[in-house]
C-alpha cells in the first residue's frame, strides 16, 4: 500500500477546502507517517480524513481535527508544548515538527499500554523531542510547568484551572468542553483569561481528577 501517495491527497485536500488550517501545519503532517500511529487492523484508512479506534475505547482524532488545533495554537520553535490524551503518539509528532529546532514536547497519556504504543511509535519514527508521561493528564504535569502551549485531545466537564495555571503569560491552550454537546475552546492566557468558542466538536471523555469520574 502506497502510504506517501495518500498522505499527499490528503494534504492537497486539506489545503483545499481548510481555511482555518495553516499552511504550515500542513507541510508538519506531511512529514509525518501517520500509518505508523495507527493500529495494524486499522492501517489501511491511515489517511482517511475521519477518526480511528486505538483500542481501549480510545480513538485518534481526524486530521483535520489535528490540523485545526496545531493551528488555533500557532505552535513556533523553541516552544515547551503539554499534551493531555498522547494516545498512541501521532498528535504529539505534528507537534514536535511545528516547534522545532529546540522545542519539546510533554505527552501525558493515563492508559499505560497506549502510553508504551506512543513511545515505541515515537521511537520508531526518530522522534526524540517529545516525553510520554503515563499519568492522570487531567492535572497537567505541574513539575514541567509553565508551558508556552496546552492541546488537550479528550472533553472536560469544564476549563480545569490547574491547567490554565500551568501557561505561560501569553499562553494558549486548545481543549473540548462538554459531554453530549461538546465545543472546542480556544484559552489564552494574557491580562487576564480569554476563552473564544471555535466550533462544535466530538472527543471521547477527558477521565482523571479534574476530567469525568
């Protein structure tokens, strides 16, 4: 299966029809293979622009999902980028290549055998600038804090402030709020807090102390 041609249609077609996706974000997923993220089973629709079980009841979100959130985040070299839901790793690489060179990011992922997948797939893949933390992502990861950005992947109930308190001044945060109708926020961190509405989304249950019970 020719992998490289179908990431490209699917970049081209990105580019296309998203106008709210940079064009920068897209030349990052371009480098990455996201068939390697992926499950066997579920390999062959690696470039199919819709989301894809990872097992345990978890999924990894559609690309442009993925392109819409580097790109509300407006991700820049030398950036320290925490991540809340790493899955089996793919989100996490797109970043690592928008925040190059000496940018670094901290993947939190709470079920340990997707924690280990995005670690293998990482390693496989030669990314050495992103850290897989197996733990409750919901907290964030305080002893790394402040972080310029924050992308969380799963829905919360609400914005937990202990994330918000882990930006940086001027930092942005991307996270889905809500249960059945969920919304996709955009939080940034500067003279005071900003929370703008991007659209309406659908992520599977941010779980943890400051997540769903």
């Amino acid at each position: 299966m020719d992998f490289k041609d179908q990431r490209t249609r699917l970049i081209q077609n990105l580019r296309s029809r998203e106008k709210e996706i940079s064009n920068r974000v897209l030349d990052a997923m371009e480098q990455v293979p996201r068939h390697l993220f992926i499950p066997e089973k579920e390999r062959k629709n690696a470039y199919a622009d819709h989301p894809l079980s990872i097992g345990s009841g978890q999924t990894i979100s559609a690309p442009h999902m993925v392109a819409i959130m580097c790109s509300l985040l407006d991700l820049r070299p030398g950036q320290k980028v925490l991540e809340v839901g790493c899955g089996m790793g793919y989100h996490a690489a797109v970043m690592a290549q928008l925040i190059r060179p000496g940018g670094h990011v901290y993947a939190v992922e709470r079920i340990e055998v997707l924690g280990k997948s995005a670690k293998k797939n990482l390693l496989e893949s030669g990314i050495e600038d992103v850290t897989v933390v197996i733990e409750d992502g919901s907290q964030g990861l305080p002893r790394q804090a402040p972080f310029d950005r924050i992308s969380v992947a799963c829905t919360a109930p609400e914005i937990p402030d202990i994330l918000i308190e882990q930006l940086t001044s001027g930092g942005k945060m991307v996270i889905p709020v809500g249960q059945y109708m969920q919304e996709l926020y955009l939080v940034t961190r500067s003279n005071g807090i900003i929370k703008e509405k991007k659209g309406g989304v659908i992520f599977v249950p941010l779980i943890g102390k400051y997540g769903f019970s």
